[in-house]
C-alpha cells in the first residue's frame, strides 16, 4: 500500500510545487509511513513540469523508496499488489519487478499486455521519458484510489493523487474511472497549451461487442464527468485491456433452487443449520460447493502470505508468547462473509500467530434504550438467542457487562458468538476479539478532523455511515479479553481483510430480494452485473482511502480474479435462490461453504449491513435516507489537522 501523488503543469508561470497541496501531502504520508520523497521532472525546452510524491507503507521484499527513477528516465509510482500474472519472488518487492517490467515494454500493446497480465489490486502512475508520455489508471474493479483534479483552461494544471481534502470551492476532485488505462501525450499537450486523455478501455476477450461499440461506450461513460475544456480521445490502434475475469453469466434453469425434502412454508420463519445439509445432500451442489471452497481458500492464502514477516515468525515452530504479533486483520461482524475470511485465514497464517477480529459499535442512544425494543428488533434478538445462546455472548465479568451495555449493539452480539464458533474450530489459535467501542461525540470529533477528507469526493449518508463504521474499525483501538478482564489493545496488522463483493456476487442485499421479486431472475441478473460494475465509483475507492490512512492495507478476497470469474462462470441459481427465506436463500452457495469448513450458527444469520449492525446509522439521525447528501460530511476545510496532532 502507498500513497501516490504527480501534478503536471503546462507552460505555467508558477513552479509545479507551488500547486501541490501540502494538506494532501500530509494525508499521503498517513497511507505510506515508511518511506516518502518527492521528485521533480522538467522537460529540455521547460514546456512542461511534473511532480512525483511517493509513500511507502513496506508490505513486501526490501523497502523500496518511491518514484523509482531508472536510468533512462522513465519515473514510476505503484500503489498496488501483484498476486499473480507476473512472477514476483518471495523476497522481491513488487514495485521494482512492475518497473523492470515496464522498461522492457517497446509499444503501447505491450505496456496494455503486461496490465492486463496482472492479478490483485492496483493504482498507477508511469512516466515513459522518450514518449513524453504519463500513464495511470486502476485495475479493473477499482480496488485501489486515484482522484483527478484539472484546473481551468488558463493554468493548465493536472493532479493526480491516491487520497485528496475536502473543499467546498476551487476546482473538485473525482475518482478516476475504473474504466480502462489514460495515456497523456504531454509534449503534444504542451505545444497546446491544453490538456487531452487518450483511453485504452477493458475488453472482455469473449465479447461479442466489437472495440468501436466498447470504445463508444467507454468514452461516453467517461467524458460525462469531465470538464468541457478536457477532450477524451480513442487509442488510434483501436486497442484495448484484456479483462481479467469472464463475464457474467445470465443462464436462467427452469428448475427452481428449492431445498431437497424441505416444505419452504414450514422454514419461512426460522432457519437452521440443518437446513443446509439438505442442499449438500446433493452431488452436483456438494461439487461446486468444494470449488468455490479452493478458489476462495487460494485467494485468502494469497492475501494472509504476501507480506513481510519476521524470521521468528516465519519458522515453523510456534514463537513464545511475548513475540507473538499479529500482521493479519479481519474486519469481523460474525456474519458469513468475515466468518468464512477468518476460518480461511486459520489455514494459512502461522499458528503462533494471533488473527486480530476487529469489532466496531456505536454508542446506542439513551432514549432509544428507555423506548424498550421495536417488534423488528425483538424478533431478530429472539433469532439470535436461539443461534447464540445468552451465557456464549455476555462479558465473563458483571461489572464489565453493565460498564458497555451500552455498546451491546447486533454486531457485537453476533461477533462473540463468531468468535466461540472459530474457537471451536481452531482452540490453538489466538484469535484477538477487539472490541471497538465508539461514542458520538468521537465519532463527530474524527469525523470534522479526519474522516469527511477520506470519503471525499463521495458524500451521501450511506458513504458517511460505511465510511466512519470501517476508519474506527480498521484503526484497530480496543480492548480484548484477557482471563476475564478487558485490556487496552491496538492492533499492530498492516493488512486488514474485509469481505466486500460478497454481497454483489450472491444477492446478499434486500434490494436483491425486492428485484427478484418485480423482476425475476432475469432482473436479478442484470442487477448483479451492475453491482459489479459500479462497485469501484460506490465502494472500493472510499473503502482504500478509509483503511489506508491507519498505514495498512484492505485486502478482499472475495474479488480476486479467480474467485469472480469462478462465480460469474455459474447460473445465479448455484449461488442464491431468494424463493428461500433471508439467512439461507442469499449468498446460498457460501452458506453451504461456512458449513463445510465447520461453522456453525453464523451459516444461518440474514445480512446486515454494517452500518445497522455497528448501530451508527441509528445515532444522529432516523430521517435520512442513505442517498441523501450527507451535510455532516460538509465541514470547512480548516478543520483540517496534521499527521503530527492526529
């Protein structure tokens, strides 16, 4: 992970530093503690200026400082992990094997070849000197931040930059599209004296859409966004990115998903356990079941053993006690997606390593306490005492209980009880339950001094809600349990594991429900590829900017490469069938993998988004709705604070 900067000016009376935002200089260096510098290119006829900030969170190999400068010139900034496509070995780091590899590349189609190659998540910025040409973009779903911000026709300035500041005037910041890889011409651009984009668009290798009708579209999708003054141009080659996965597939089976021996009507009220043995019953289910098992076990393993780990640590006998340091995090709820993540990374992390769980709640209201529990609220708690019985869930101490009850919000009830099922899966593992107890006036405090930056340039009370629910709860500061008592704890991961993209693939949300139901299959299927599609402009670039500003790194293994292309490989009905009730139709086929691997009550559980599970959408407002602009996230950009005061 780091954070990754260049500003470009074109003939500009001013000096190209001039324009770089020290506020932003202080949110990048947040995102890459171990390393920064900076570095400034400046063409033989002075007809352009480029600056380059990089900053270096050191995840993998030896710390290697960043831009890279090689001996022709050419100047590089990664933020991003190369899992497979090409070869990194165990002691190499990424970013220099991504810039030899780059060196090598003679025409655009090879530079487009050599991206389309990679596996795992990445954001980039390349300067290939003899062209006098910038490249960057991101990979396909977006995994990793870059804004973009043009000036006026006058200034000619261009920015980009992984993590930005919140301001009400000037000219906004946006996130680049996931929409392909943008080549600037900035010797071209310069004899201008304006700016213009060339894009290299994705391309599905299997489309049946030619690459005028796929540019067409791109270039539309794109163009919306952006100023007038700035042109958007097709590759005249006519060239394109390889996908990296396929695409969805929109079979629809006449035969309906239900369960083998099982009256629905009977199930519509509870669900349990048992009701998932039905499906795995079934041969042809039980197969593709244990497929998904190994794809999605790869792609953790990927994600818990492509860091740097201390000698003690990488032995294979178990460390003692006082050196045991976990470097794996789990944003964990006790819900299907995290419970899965962290009975994977069990497989593959040391054993005398702990697995920290991070667990987020808000401060409930006290009026709301008083008013006694809605019906919805009762029938799910009545659920849960069934799932996770009363004596599994409390404190071990009264006085504990009675201090945080408080804070006994659904997700930290069900998180306990997730964390008794992985126990008994796993009684050698240290598995660090942090418990991470937020108020409302810290809450409003990080948010003015820290948070709204983050979110920018998103702004509605959905982002706000997701985006204040993960920066606590990726900042890792809490208690665990420690022989019945609480103790102060932070947690020392770099990389945090989450389990977004779950619910795009298998129709985890109600509105996948409530489309099934107008719709039928056929609009549930659209909807999902949709979800899929927009998740880098709704979800991921927030999600990087949120966790990055701790110095560590999201990691999502439900959408690695591999694992997308294998669920959109099958028909929606082998993933969810939402005639079934909520807490076994929805993410169907990773319920039935929960139950496989050992767990247990969690396979059962509905969906609850984090923001109602954590209880920070029910803490200063009931009256909004979630595509609302959040005017909380409107704050004065003096609010602004230093790395150094936070």
């Amino acid at each position: 992970m780091c954070g990754i900067c260049c500003v470009v000016t074109l003939c500009s009376q001013h000096a190209v530093d001039d324009f770089f935002n020290k506020d932003i200089l202080c949110r990048l260096r947040r995102r890459g503690p171990d390393c920064s510098q900076q570095l400034i290119k400046t063409a033989s006829d002075l007809s352009y200026e480029c600056l380059f900030s990089g900053h270096v969170l050191h995840l993998r190999g030896l710390i290697t400082p960043q831009p890279l400068q090689d001996a022709n010139n050419n100047i590089f900034l990664w933020n991003g992990e190369v899992f497979s496509g090409v070869h990194v070995g165990d002691l190499e780091n990424d970013t220099e094997v991504m810039f030899r590899q780059l060196a090598l590349c003679s025409s655009e189609a090879d530079i487009l070849s050599l991206f389309s190659s990679l596996r795992g998540p990445w954001s980039f910025i390349y300067y290939q000197a003899s062209k006098h040409s910038l490249w960057f973009g991101r990979d396909y779903f977006g995994r990793r931040s870059l804004l973009w911000q043009f000036s006026n026709e006058v200034d000619s300035v261009f920015s980009l930059t992984s993590v930005s500041v919140y301001s009400e005037s000037g000219n906004q910041w946006k996130e680049v599209p996931a929409s392909g890889i943008f080549k600037i011409d900035l010797k071209a651009c310069a004899a201008t004296k304006s700016l213009s984009l060339m894009l290299f668009p994705w391309r599905y290798n299997c489309t049946e859409k030619t690459v005028e009708e796929i540019s067409i579209n791109a270039l539309d999708q794109v163009s919306k966004d952006l100023p007038n003054h700035i042109p958007l141009l097709m590759n005249e080659s006519k060239l394109c990115l390889r996908a990296p996965v396929t695409p969805l597939n929109k079979t629809i089976s006449e035969a309906t998903g239900g369960c083998p021996g099982t009256n629905i009507s009977n199930i519509n009220h509870m669900v349990s356990v048992e009701t998932l043995q039905g499906f795995l019953a079934e041969e042809h289910k039980q197969k593709i079941v244990h497929q998904f098992i190994d794809v999605l076990n790869e792609a953790v393993k990927r994600r818990v053993l492509s860091l740097f780990r201390d000698e003690g640590q990488q032995r294979k006998e178990v460390p003692s006690m006082s050196s045991r340091k976990a470097h794996i995090a789990v944003l964990f709820s006790g819900g299907i997606d995290s419970m899965v993540i962290a009975a994977l990374s069990d497989k593959h992390v040391p054993l005398g390593e702990p697995i920290d769980l991070l667990n987020v709640a808000f401060m409930t209201k006290e009026q709301a306490k008083q008013k006694g529990t809605t019906k919805k609220h009762a029938d799910w708690q009545v659920q849960l005492d069934l799932l996770c019985p009363q004596e599994s869930c409390e404190y071990p101490d009264d006085k504990i209980d009675a201090r945080l009850s408080c804070f006994a919000v659904p997700d930290r009830i069900t998180g306990r009880a997730g964390l008794k099922e992985l126990e008994a899966l796993n009684p050698s593992r240290t598995w660090n339950f942090v418990e991470i107890n937020v108020t409302l006036e810290e809450l409003k405090k990080m948010r003015q001094q820290c948070i709204h930056h983050l979110i920018y340039p998103l702004d509605t009370v959905l982002d706000d809600s997701i985006g204040c629910a993960i920066w606590f709860a990726s900042r890792g500061e809490g208690f665990i349990s420690n022989q019945g008592e609480l103790k102060p704890y932070k947690s020392p991961a770099k990389v945090v594991l989450t389990g977004m993209g779950a619910d795009e693939q298998l129709a985890g949300y109600s509105r996948h429900s409530l489309c099934f139901r107008k719709c039928g299959l056929e609009g549930l299927n659209k909807e999902l590829e949709t979800d899929l599609d927009r998740i880098s402009s709704r979800n991921l670039g927030r999600d990087d900017r949120i966790i990055s500003d701790h110095g560590k790194e999201a990691r999502f293994p439900f959408l690695d490469e591999d694992v997308v292309s294998f669920l959109s490989s099958l028909p929606i009905s082998e993933k969810a069938d939402l005639t079934l009730p909520r807490g076994i139709g929805e993410k169907l086929i990773l319920r039935l993998a929960a139950k496989e691997l050992g767990l247990t009550a969690s396979t059962v559980l509905p969906k609850r988004a984090i923001q109602f599970g954590s209880r920070i959408a029910k803490l200063e407002s009931n009256s909004e709705k979630a595509s609302d602009t959040c005017s909380r996230l409107k704050l004065s950009s003096d609010n602004f604070i230093t790395s150094d005061e936070l």
